[in-house]
C-alpha cells in the first residue's frame, strides 16, 4: 500500500485555493462513487456560499463540502491524471481554480516486496486549544483517502493496514481505538488495533460479495480518557477479486420467432448475473453463442449481442414447415469475455419457429361430386377436402369457403368441419327437380388470416362442386289453399257446392290421377267427389250452427297420388256463410215478476233473434187477440228497437202465475215472427215494490225439474225401504238356520250338566268327561259330520264293541247291560281312568226300569242333600227324582 502525500502551507487569511496545484495518490481501479481527495479552500469571512466544479464532470466530481468523488469507474493510466477544480461564489459569481494530479500508486509484485513496503502513517489533524497561543490555529482537516484491500487474501493473519498517530504522543501517554461495522459492531472482530501503537490490521479474509467496505473511526485519548484528538474516519474498501462465475437466470431461456422473418429481427434477449464487482472487469460479462442445432438451412441464423445478450436473426431462411425449433447454446464469460482469465457459464435457448399464413389451402381435387333429394334441406350434399402445410387448428391452417359462382339464389352453404377442415356443402333452401336438376358450383378456399405479403392463393385454391338433384314423388297441393267460397245459409242437401281440386308438382314420373277425400267436416254438411273433387252438401247449411264462427265454415279435404311412396296433401275450403231470415224472434227472458196492482213496477223484455242484420232488429212487439183477456189485463209497450215494457192494464190482478204470450216481428223481407209465451208471477208486493208472497206463489207453480225432483226422491225413498225389508228377512232365515246348526250338546234340554267337578286327578286332567246325549239326535260314528261332536270330546279311533241295548229293553235287562259296559270299559286301553265317567244310552222318559239307588258306587252321594235340583225345573226333574227320593 503506497502512502497518500497530501501537503499544504499555512499563509495569511486569503480567501481561495491555497495552493495551485494538488496532488494525491490513488489506486489505479477507481470506482463510480468513490471519495478520492478533499480540496480546501479558504473563506476568510466564512460566509460565502461556494459552488465546486469539474473540468471533466463525465469523470470527477466535487461536493459542497469539497470532497472529489469518481462519477464513473475506469481505470488511471500510468501516466497522472489531471482535471481542474474550480470553486464560484454564488453570490459574487467571482471564481477562483485549483488544478488537481491524481497519481496511480504503484502496484506491488512478489512477497519480498511486501516485506519491504512501508505501513503508512495516519496523523491526526493538529487542531486548537483553549490554553494554546492565539498565533496557534487549527490545521485544516482532509480527507483521508480509502484504504483498498484485496478480498480472499491468504494472509498471515493479522494483516497491518495502516498506523494511527498523533503529533501529541510524544508529549503524552496517549491510547488509540477504532469503532464501527467490523470493529466493535457486527461483523465484530474483523478489524482491531494496537491501542499503544496505534496499528490498524485485519484478522480474516474479506469477502466483497458480502461487504463491499468499511467505514470505520479512529479515536486517541490520554490515559484517563480524556480526548486529546477529533476522531478521523478510516475507508476501507474491498478490492473485488474474480471468485465468481457468471449465473443465468434461467437455465433454459424459450422465445419464438415467425418465419420467414428478415435478417435482424429481435428473438428474446438471455441475461445472466455475475457476483463479483460489475464496475470491474470481474464482473463485466460477455456473450456468445456455442451451438445451433439443427444447422439447417444455416449454421448460424442467429447472433447474440455481446454485452447485452439480445439474440437477433442473421440470416434469411427461417421456415416452419421445415424447421420448427432452434436450440442454441449460450456462454457467458466474466472478464469482458476474456478466455484465459474469465470465467463461463452456460445456457439454453429454445427458438420456436411461429407459423405464418405462408401457404394457401389447396383442394385435393378440381372436381367434387354430390347429389341430393329435392325438396330436402340441412342435408350435406358434398364434402370438400383441402391440405394446408400451415400449423394445424391455427389461423393460418383454418380454412374458409366461399361459393363464387353457381348458386344465385342462395340454396347451398359451405360450413368448415373444424377438425378435418373440410367444408361440408349443405342444402338451405329446399330444391324444386322441376325447375333445377343441376347445380355447378364454384368454391374457393381462404385462410382465416391473409397471406403473407408476397403470397399468391394457387389455381389449386379453387374448385368445382357438381351437385345432382334427384327426383322424389311430391305431395300434391291444392290451388288456392285456402279456397273461400260466399254461400247463402240454408242450401239444402244434394246442392252442388263448388269443385275444390289439388295439382301434382311431378311432372315427369308417371302416375294416375289424385283422389280425394273428406279429412275434416265438423258439422259433417259435405262431401267429395273422388275423382273430380267436385264438393255437394249433405245437410242444410245453417249460419247460426255451433261450428260456424264469424259467418265462417271451415272444412278440410285432403288428395293423395298413388306414388312410391304415395303421397297426399292437404287443402282448406272456406264456406263464407250469408245470412237469410230463417229465425224468427224469441222473447228474453222467459220468466219475471210483478205486483197485483198497476204499480209501482213493470217488466222489460228483450227480443233475441239468432239472425243478424238486416234480418233482426228493430223488432215490433204485440199481444195476441185472443184470449180476451190478455189485452183486458196487459199491454206492451216498445221502448227500442230490441226492448219492450210490459206492465198490467187493470189496476188488480189477483196473484198467481200467469202465461202471456207476446207477439214479436224483425225486420226481414219477408218478416219472422213468433209468439213467445213469458211466466209473469204476479204476486203481493210491500211498499217497495217488493214480493211478500214469493214462496206461496213458487209452492202454487211448481215447475218440471221441481217434480222429477221430487219423484226421484220418493222412488229413492221406496228403493231404501224395500232393501230393509229384503235385509230382515234374509236375517230371520240366518238366525233359523244358526238355530238348526247348534250342537246336539249344547242343547240343555234332559242332558246332565256339571258344575264344579274336580275329575280324578293329575293323570287324567287331559281327558273330557261325556255327558249322557238324546237318543234321538245320536247319530252312529261312521256318519256323524266332522262339525257336530264337541271340541271336549274323546278323539274319533277304532274303538272296542261295546254292547248295545235293544230299543226297548226288558227292564231286568238293565243291570246285566251295565256289568257288560264295565267289563268292555275295563278292557279299552284308550278308555278314560277307571274314575271317569261313561257314557250309556239315554233311557228316555217313562222308563218302566226300576230305580238304580239301590246300586252302590264307589263316589256315592248319599251323604248329600240334591233337594235343592226341584227347583231348577222341569228339566231336572229325573236327577231330583234320582238323588233327592231319600231311601227309595
């Protein structure tokens, strides 16, 4: 590090630059920005406001505060550099100039020369004290230049930089620090000094690309911390070293460019970024380009600006349908793209070739042919095929079609297919074969987007279409359609009416004549010749018909040809309805109401005729002559045209219902008239002409609907009787029938009943105990129906013969009987326990057997007393006699 020689001379106080020339050394890479030296000037008043210049401002300049700073960054030749600094004052405008000699400092080479070099000296500025002599003043401050050090230096650690000192540490015990960024704030430690000897050094490498300099303060004080100088600030910058290699932003860069673009069309621009200083030539980068692939049809059809990496077209050629996509390979290289000494990096840039409309659609055929059914629409009749060498689906490919020729009345369409692009010739106005059997079309062929400039569409741009018509069989159509026809109402039936025809539109295809048929007659007054189509009525024609509307009848026939397929047509025939005078006039409404005497009310009527005019109003109303007495009790007076008022003539006319008949006339030629009969209920009325008497009057004249009201009534009434009585009857009969159905057992009639009998025990509680039957109703097993024996019944088996009694048995027979049915009973396995009892026959009543008491059992009652059975009835009358007859 060479040292920094600045002088100058104290002098008298002489406003200026107090020297002519100034001299100062720098190092040879100066940086835009960089502070270099500080000119001083003197303003003896100290208040002038001076302005500072350059004689080259592109390269140096100078602040307020007089500090030269480098505008820009180059480097110092080894010759010195000079400029003049010049200084105005504002107000005054006198000016005064200093000529400035920057000197490179020289550069070192070998580590012997390291050892020999001189650390440089930093000396405090002198400065004044209160106790000095006032011949003493001050020493101006300077500025101390920067102290430039390598980054990435190998050491030895520390490295001294410079000494700090002042002119005082020989007179006092002075101690030196320094503070700032890489001092005693983060990064800490980078920096330190020798607080005796005041020896600045640096304890690691530097890294530019992490601080680029360092800004630090050196302060001296005496040994009790006492300041003894003005803190100076020491510049340390960072001299950048090439440790870096140009980085893209992108490892692939993609652009486009169209074809057939002109030798210096712009492309894309690559960049990339070096991180050493680029105001050195470290970082200063430079591009070329390595490759193109393909290398058709040039090997290099493209360049690439040096410096600024924008990629533009060097040759002509450019074609997509041939080449569709470059790839070139970038480099970049540091140190203005020096090989030896720079360092590279690539990339790579992808070129796509953009489609232009460079080539014209193409027919694959100068003639197309198609055919299609007359009468027939929306139906693709021919489809066009073209080739486009273009980008397929773009607008340069998409193709268009346009008829020129051929089609004046606009039947046909060409719609595109827009993924084949072919164009689909489409029919859109139905095509008579009569009047055309051939179209010949011209079509050409377009892009959606012109062709480039210079680009002619080709004969093969344009076609012809040949379409055929075919001949279908055509439904015939009647003329007019539809046909009106004025007719008087009421022609009677059998009247020729008029003749309603239909012609063939198929002139050339050979079929016989049309014939027709009725399709629509509402009110069915028609009929149609089928041959001729000529049209008779069938009933009279009545204008005022329910299916005439607006004087109009319509009726719709229909013709058919007898074609393959046959085909038939429609027509409509409008009868246009006059009117003659055929109704005559009725009277509205057919019923009202008045009071018995001559006021206060009377009643208007309306004449309706179903005819209009001039067959209908004004009307002329009437009573009849006879009977007498409906002129001696009414009269009628016309109020207009269609109105009438009919009032009574007597003053009292007894209340009831009464019938008048009303003579009413129109106004045709010939007259209508009628004599319309209106119910007029007379009845009493109060004070405001209303009826008091209505529902008397009502019950007098009950009408129609009122009595077949009331004979449905009644025969509903008599149908519900005659079902009840049905149901009664029909109800007895299912009670006898019950009655016939009960069981023989259920029957209480001399049948022994129990009441509260325990049985014989656990084992025989699953077994039913039978009870003594009529003889009468028994009926032997093999016949007796499955509904008739008791639920509580032994189950029906084969079971042993047990003896049966004559009908009328000996009465000493009885006990012999008896022991027989013990010893049958004892020998049944499927017999109840011996303590059940058995069933015998019935006796009967009168039984001339005599009293079994004197038989002894096992179970015997005698100790109880059956008294009590005589009062049950006749029906217990044997079992009181049995049991309640004491000894006997």
């Amino acid at each position: 590090q060479a040292p920094i020689k600045a002088t100058c001379e104290d002098m008298s106080c002489k406003t200026g630059f107090p020297e002519d020339v100034h001299s100062a050394v720098v190092s040879r890479s100066v940086h835009g920005g960089q502070p270099l030296l500080n000119v001083r000037f003197r303003s003896c008043d100290g208040n002038k406001k001076i302005h500072f210049g350059s004689s080259e401002p592109e390269d140096f300049r100078v602040g307020e505060d007089g500090v030269v700073y480098a505008e820009r960054s180059f480097q110092l030749s080894a010759e010195p550099t000079e400029f003049v600094v010049s200084a105005q004052d504002k107000e005054t405008q006198q000016e005064w100039q200093m000529r400035v000699k920057l000197t490179p400092e020289p550069a070192f080479t070998g580590a012997s020369e390291k050892d020999q070099r001189k650390i440089e000296e930093i000396i405090f500025p002198w400065q004044q004290y209160k106790h000095s002599s006032p011949l003493k003043r001050q020493k101006r401050d300077w500025v101390i230049p920067p102290i430039n050090l390598p980054e990435n230096s190998k050491g030895p650690f520390p490295q001294e930089l410079v000494r700090i000192r002042s002119d005082r540490d020989k007179s006092l015990s002075l101690r030196y620090s320094v503070t700032g960024p890489g001092a005693d704030q983060p990064p800490t430690g980078i920096f330190i000094i020798n607080p005796i000897s005041g020896q600045l050094s640096v304890t690691k490498p530097l890294d530019r690309e992490q601080i680029a300099s360092f800004h630090l303060r050196a302060h001296a004080v005496d040994v009790n911390g006492n300041q003894v100088e003005n803190p100076i600030d020491i510049v340390i910058n960072v001299i950048d070293m090439n440790d870096n290699r140009p980085e893209f932003l992108h490892q692939v860069w993609n652009g486009t460019v169209p074809e057939g673009s002109k030798p210096g069309t712009y492309v894309m621009t690559v960049t990339a970024i070096d991180a050493d200083d680029p105001n050195a030539q470290n970082g200063m980068l430079r591009y070329r380009i390595l490759s193109q692939a393909p290398s058709s049809p040039s090997p290099n059809m493209f360049t690439i600006n040096n410096e600024t990496g924008d990629i533009i077209t060097v040759a002509a050629g450019l074609d997509r349908e041939k080449v569709q996509q470059y790839t070139l390979i970038i480099q970049a290289t540091d140190m203005e793209g020096n090989p030896t000494y720079g360092l590279s990096n690539t990339a790579t840039a992808v070129i796509a070739v953009t489609d232009v409309n460079d080539n014209p659609p193409e027919f694959t055929a100068m003639t197309f042919y198609g055919e299609v059914p007359e009468n027939r629409v929306d139906v693709i009749v021919a489809n066009l095929t073209v080739t486009d060498k273009d980008q397929p689906h773009t607008a340069a490919w998409n193709a268009m079609y346009r008829m020129t020729g051929g089609d004046p009345t606009g039947r046909f369409t060409i719609l595109t297919d827009p993924n084949s692009n072919d164009g689909l010739v489409t029919v859109v106005k139905p095509i008579d074969f009569e009047t055309n059997r051939m179209f010949v079309l011209t079509v050409a062929a377009e892009n959606q987007v012109p062709l480039a400039k210079g680009i002619q569409h080709p004969p093969q741009s344009t076609a012809t279409v040949s379409i055929t018509v075919i001949d279908v069989n055509e439904s015939p159509y009647f003329v007019p359609n539809p046909k009106l026809v004025r007719q008087e109402e009421g022609l009677l039936a059998g009247s020729m009416l008029t003749t309603f025809t239909a012609q063939d539109p198929d002139r050339y295809m050979q079929q016989t004549s049309l014939r027709y048929s009725k399709l629509s007659d509402p009110a069915n007054w028609l009929k149609i010749d089928p041959v001729n189509g000529q049209i008779t009525t069938t009933a009279v024609l009545d204008r005022e018909s329910i299916y005439v509307q607006n004087n109009m009848y319509n009726a719709t026939f229909l013709a058919s040809d007898n074609g393959i397929p046959p085909m038939s047509g429609t027509g409509t025939l409008q009868i246009y309805l006059l009117d003659i005078n055929d109704n005559a006039p009725q009277v509205h409404p057919k019923e009202a109401t008045t009071c018995e005497t001559l006021q206060p009310n009377a009643i208007n009527i309306t004449a309706v005729d179903p005819d209009i005019d001039p067959n209908a109003g004004p009307f002329a109303f009437e009573l009849p002559d006879t009977p007498a007495s409906i002129k001696r009790n009414w009269t009628i007076v016309r109020i207009s045209g269609d109105h009438a008022q009919l009032s009574l003539r007597i003053r009292f006319l007894e209340a009831g219902i009464y019938d008048v008949p009303i003579v009413i006339t129109d106004s045709g030629n010939p007259h209508a008239s009628s004599t319309s009969l209106l119910k007029v209920k007379v009845c009493q009325c109060d004070l405001n002409g209303d009826c008091t008497d209505v529902d008397r009057i009502v019950g007098a004249g009950l009408g129609t609907g009122a009595i077949i009201a009331i004979l449905l009534c009644i025969i509903i009434l008599l149908i519900l009787v005659l079902m009840f009585v049905v149901w009664m009857k029909r109800r007895d009969k299912e009670r006898q029938a019950k009655q016939l159905l009960i069981d023989p057992e259920d029957d209480v009639r001399d049948n022994i009943l129990k009441y509260d009998e325990e049985g014989g025990g656990e084992e025989d509680q699953d077994y039913d105990l039978s009870q003594l039957q009529q003889p009468d109703t028994v009926e032997p097993d093999a016949i007796k129906p499955v509904g008739i024996r008791r639920l509580d019944e032994r189950p029906i088996h084969a079971e042993p013969q047990y003896p049966v009694r004559s009908a009328a048995p000996h009465p000493g027979d009885i006990g012999d009987f008896i022991n027989e049915g013990l010893k049958a009973a004892d020998n049944d396995p499927t017999a109840p326990p011996y303590d059940s009892l058995l069933v015998f026959d019935y006796e009967g009543s009168g039984s001339t057997a005599g009293s079994l008491s004197s038989l002894n059992s096992s179970s015997s009652g005698g100790e109880q007393d059956y008294d009590y059975l005589n009062d049950w009835g006749p029906r217990f009358k044997k079992l009181a006699d049995m049991y309640g007859g004491g000894d006997d």
